[in-house]
C-alpha cells in the first residue's frame, strides 16, 4: 500500500484502502454484484464475537483479502476475510483511567494503511505504526499533553507518506491541533493549531494571529476547544487537506469569550497544505457556537454541474443543521439550506454564507429547546454520496436540548471535570419549540444540487448507524440492531437481517476471489450509547460479513435476567441525600442503562462495594474511575444513598 495505490483507490474497488474508501471520502462503490434485484438473497458468510459491550464505530479496511478495524480501547484486530479468522490482535493498553476524560465512550473509528504499516490513534494520545503481517509495534508516538484530557478516537488519515491525526477534548478544556508526521520514522513534520494561544506568548503563525482578532476575554486560560476529532479529506490535484474543527471550551460563547467574536477557527473546514500545515483558507459554519455546533461532520468532495458550471465541491452536514455546498479550491460559499428542523437559525444567508441567528438562539434571556441539540442534526456517523444517483445519504437527528446561562459557573482546574459552560437559570422563562418533544433519527437522501429532501426513512431512535452506497444501494445499521439495504432512489427496504445489538459504525464492501462481500461492526455505545438502549439487552459487538448465498448462523445469546430495582435500607437526612444527588451529576453522564450499567439495578453486594469500587478503583480494569483523590467516605456513603433512594422512588412509581 503506497501513495500510487492511495491516489488510484477508485481504480481497485475491489478493495476498501482508507476510512472513508478515497480521498473523496464518498464511501461509494461501484462493486455491482450485489444488486437490488438479488439483494434479498445476502446472507451471513461468517461472524466474529469480539467480545464487549463498549461502543464499535470503525470502519473495516481490506486489502488483499485482509480485514483491519479497531474496538474499544483503540484495539486493533486483523483477520482473514476468507474466512473469518482473526490473525492478530494489538492491545495498546490504554490505561483505563483515560476512559474518563473521554466524552463520548472509549470508542475508535478506524485505521490507515502505509507500506506495510496500520496506523492507529490510542485513546490515551499516542499514534502507533504496526506491522501489517505480524502485529508488532514498529513505533509510537505520543501526540498530546497527557496530563490533560485530550483523547484520540478518529481515524488517521495518510497523505504524501505523513500521517494525520487530530484529537479531542474540548468539553474538558485542551487546545485543539492536527498533526502530520512522517509515516515511516514517526517523526513529527507540522502541527497546525485551530484555536489561538495566549498572544503574550506570541502566534505560531499568521493564521493564529488573525483568529486572535476574533476571540475576546482570556480564552487561553480555559483551553479554546477547536479539536479536530474526526472529519478529514484531500484534494490531491488542489494538493489540499480538509479539516473539520470542532467546538470551544466551553461551548458557551459568554463564559468562553465574553465580548463576542467569530472565535476563529471553531466549527470550520480549514484547507491546510500538507506539505507543511499552512493555512491556506476556511469556511465557518457556526460563527461564535454556543451550541456545540461542531464542523467535524464528514466531509466530502466532488464535482457538481451548479448552473451549468461544473464546481469542484466540498460537502457537509455538519450539527449546526444546514447541508452546505462550498468550493473546494477557494472556500467560496456556494449554498446552504437545513436538512433537519433548526430553530437556533432561520437560514443561512446567500450574500455573507453566514447563518440569521434567531432572536432566542444565544438563550441570554430564557432558558431555550434548541434544535438540532448538542449531538447534532448529524454526528460523527458518516454519510456517503452516490455519483449515479447525485444523492448524499445522512445518518440524520431531529432532536432538541435545553439550554442556559451558568448562574454560578466556574472552570474547573481538573483535566477529567466537564467544562460546558451551560445551567439553568431559574430566574429565567422556558422557551420550548413545540417540536422538542419528539426526538427520533432519520436515512436522509439529499440532492446537493437542488438543496432539497429527495426521500427519507423515519427511524424510531435518533442514534443510528453510518451509511455505505453502491450504485443501486444504500446500506445502514439501526439502534435496534437491523442492517437493513434500501433502494438508493426511492428509499423503499428492499432487505433486512437482524444483529440482536445496536449498530452505529457504517458497513464496507470490497471483493475477495471475484465476489462481493459487505462487513459490518456491531457494537452498541458512542456519545447515545452510554446511556441508552433501543433493544431489548446490550449483546457483545461483533463482526458480521455478508455475501450472496451466505447460510451462517448468527451468534446466540443467552437470555440475560431481568433488571430488577435494588432494594436495601439505609438512613440518611435530607441534607446527605442532597449532597449525594449533587455528586450523582457525575455519574449519570455515563450510568444510564445502555453500555454502562445504570446504578440503581446494581446487586447489593455491589453497593457493599462502593467504598471499595468508588473510593479505591476496583472496578478500574473496566473503565470504572478511581474517586479516592475527590471523594470522602462520607462523599461516597451519601451518593450510595442518594442512588437507594432514587431506586426506592422508581420501585414506589412503578408499583403505582
């Protein structure tokens, strides 16, 4: 796998040689076996039990027949796609107390190949080359600052023989940067950052000095955010390299630059040289976010015929909510139009490519339903786009939040502590859309040349799967577990066949010995993962490989108990149990019932653990924190009891 293979990967369909399949990123292939007139004979040709219930969100690679893809903990796995069969598996063993300056689940999307060599982002911030035939470690890199909270979760990306990597870590207060290094030696060649530093310390470059003009305040003290955790494309012919930047620390425009500005270069698509990380022009979609409104949405090139010119594009549905068409050589603003419900925006306008905010959208005078919420119109679930039918398929939300201004925030020094910037001001109206209630997710087909809605499925929950397009197919996971093949013109299922456990990572499809396989990872979690669940127990994620004629069997799995609410006596006063529901906001970002158990159907031999579990890291080898340096035992007896308390208060409404 070299650079000649890299540039011509459209050229070997037959394999899936990046995450998003080209430099293009459209994750479209033109393999045409599989076909909607057979696709209802696709059946399971072999499936792997990888054993976990944390989230898997890769994207399979294969090449020469050899199948390379991450699970959680940035675990890598080859196997041989004929038959099934795992080769080897790389640990980077990540220390487990990492998994709490991670936001959104110890997830991992993918690898790049090179020469040889998987490349792999670890959770803790390493960049690790393996050998492709062995599984052993050729060399590491740390990338990151690891004493604060930056994680790695993307996939790398492998342009002119560098490997780029970003990071993430902006709900907890770090300065978000990509980096290039020489793929061969893990040298480091550029680093570009996307948010200022502190300007007494000078700028890195005429790039930081201009966005200093638009931040306010001493946003350096608390971070600036802008990690560049996902979305990345190139342009080889343009010699560009596209960037998705992410949202500030905190989120919260007031608390992060209380006079205002763009804060450049937040939730923008930067086009940087790589030949040396130089900035050479961005588009921001979300001018001064306070709403988490990221550009790190996947991003995809191609070339459009717009009135009767063809343009060289870069597209993105990106959480702010609107589809947006720019030019790819200059960054020029060519249209865009929602392709969710958004209220935080009326529309984006066609003179400055700027949005018309909503009189409430900044919630500075009321508490505010915004839609689309913090997780996005889109997340980081990838979309594609098909040349034949001129369609882009979004793993789309329509869902809202609630937001408000902090009345007594204040940044928190500690790396693994939520730094969001948000409250609820109860001195202040609730501002609620009449839509905000009903939060469901949506396969989105959308022409980006007409800017309008071509068809669309409904699906029951928001957090979905990501999508593969041949000619005639589109293919996406559910929440509830179905892979499921939809006509890639009318929408209608034409094929569906049951995981038993939700599905977010986006298939691949490739050729081995002339026939076409599609692979899936299963695996339930993510950012809507860790807390919920839309089938009836979370099984372990697996591998599942599809092919005509396939007759395996899927896995079984037992039956699990169930969940039954603790019941145990305790004695606490009012004051303890409002000391340990303040303590429980920490918990409940994860502890909801999905991938991570919820708290109040523990056993009680559990909670005769807590002292030793919360306090002393018992459970640390699942990625449970160790609260011994926060918490004191009286911290911890009383959160124990606030969570019996709530369990006796659940027992008592359901018995009702």
């Amino acid at each position: 796998m070299d650079d000649t293979r890299l540039l011509a990967a459209d050229e070997t369909p037959g394999d899936w040689l990046s995450y998003g399949r080209n430099y293009q990123e459209d994750r479209y292939s033109p393999l045409d076996q599989i076909t909607k007139s057979n696709v209802n004979g696709l059946g399971l040709a072999w499936s792997i039990n990888l054993g976990t219930t944390r989230g898997i969100e890769a994207t399979p690679l294969v090449v020469d027949g050899i199948m390379y893809l991450t699970g959680p903990w940035s675990v890598v796995y080859a196997i041989d796609a004929r038959e099934g069969e795992i080769l080897w598996i790389y640990d980077p063993e990540v220390p487990k107390e990492h998994g709490e300056k991670a936001c959104c689940d110890v997830v991992n999307r993918g690898v790049a190949l090179y020469k040889g060599m998987v490349f792999v982002g670890s959770l803790d911030g390493r960049l690790i080359a393996i050998d492709a035939t062995s599984g052993e470690e050729i060399w590491e890199i740390v990338t990151v600052d690891q004493t604060q909270a930056y994680t790695i979760t993307g996939a790398p990306r492998v342009v002119d023989g560098k490997v780029i990597i970003g990071n993430g870590g902006a709900e907890y207060g770090v300065r978000g940067y990509v980096t290039a290094y020489d793929a061969l030696s893990g040298e480091q060649l550029w680093r570009f950052y996307t948010v200022p530093g502190n300007p007494a310390d000078g700028f890195e470059n005429q790039a930081m000095e201009e966005a200093a003009k638009t931040w306010t305040g001493e946003w350096w003290t608390i971070g600036g955010g802008g990690t560049a955790w996902d979305a990345m494309a190139y342009d080889p012919e343009l010699n560009l390299l596209y960037i998705g930047v992410g949202n500030g620390t905190p989120w919260n425009r007031e608390v992060r630059s209380p006079g205002g500005g763009d804060n450049l270069y937040l939730s923008s698509i930067v086009a940087l040289n790589p030949d040396n990380g130089e900035l050479e022009w961005h588009y921001q979609t979300t001018p001064g976010d306070s709403w988490d409104f990221t550009a790190t949405q996947h991003i995809i090139l191609a070339d459009l015929e717009i009135e009767g010119s063809l343009r060289k594009v870069l597209m993105q549905a990106p959480k702010n909510g609107f589809f947006y068409v720019i030019d790819r050589a200059n960054g020029e603003f060519i249209s865009a139009e929602p392709y969710v419900y958004t209220n935080w925006a009326s529309e984006v306008d066609d003179e400055t490519g700027r949005p018309v905010e909503t009189p409430f959208s900044r919630y500075l005078d009321a508490n505010v339903y915004i839609m689309p919420m913090a997780g996005g119109g889109h997340n980081w679930q990838p979309m594609a786009f098909n040349p034949q039918t001129g369609l882009v398929y979004i793993p789309a939300i329509e869902h809202s939040m609630l937001y408000g201004q902090p009345t007594n925030w204040e940044f928190s020094e500690d790396a693994r502590d939520w730094n969001v910037g948000l409250g609820f001001d109860e001195s202040k109206p609730v501002l609620k859309d009449p839509r905000a209630d009903k939060g469901f997710g949506k396969l989105l087909a959308w022409n980006p040349v007409e800017q309008k809605e071509a068809w669309v499925v409904e699906h029951p929950s928001f957090w979905n799967a990501g999508v593969l397009t041949t000619e005639e197919l589109v293919f996406q996971g559910t929440a509830e577990g179905n892979f499921v093949a939809y006509d890639a013109m009318t929408g209608d299922t034409l094929w569906s066949f049951p995981l038993d456990t939700g599905i977010i990572a986006a298939p691949s499809t490739y050729l081995i010995d002339g026939k076409q396989y599609v692979t899936i990872a299963a695996g339930w979690g993510g950012a809507g993962g860790t807390k919920d669940k839309y089938v009836d127990q979370i099984n372990p994620g697996g591998i599942y490989t599809f092919a005509i004629g396939g007759e395996e069997k899927p896995p079984e799995f037992p039956q699990q108990p169930p969940k039954v609410l603790v019941d145990l006596d305790f004695e606490a006063t009012q004051e303890e149990l409002d000391h340990g529901s303040t303590l429980y906001l920490k918990c409940s970002k994860c502890h909801g019932g999905g991938v991570i158990p919820d708290l109040h159907y523990s056993s009680p031999a559990i909670f005769d653990l807590y002292p030793q579990i919360v306090g002393e890291g018992l459970f640390l080898a699942k990625g449970m924190p160790s609260f011994g340096d926060r918490l004191s035992d009286q911290d911890i007896l009383d959160l124990k009891h606030f969570i019996l308390s709530e369990a006796r208060k659940k027992r008592t409404a359901n018995t009702n």
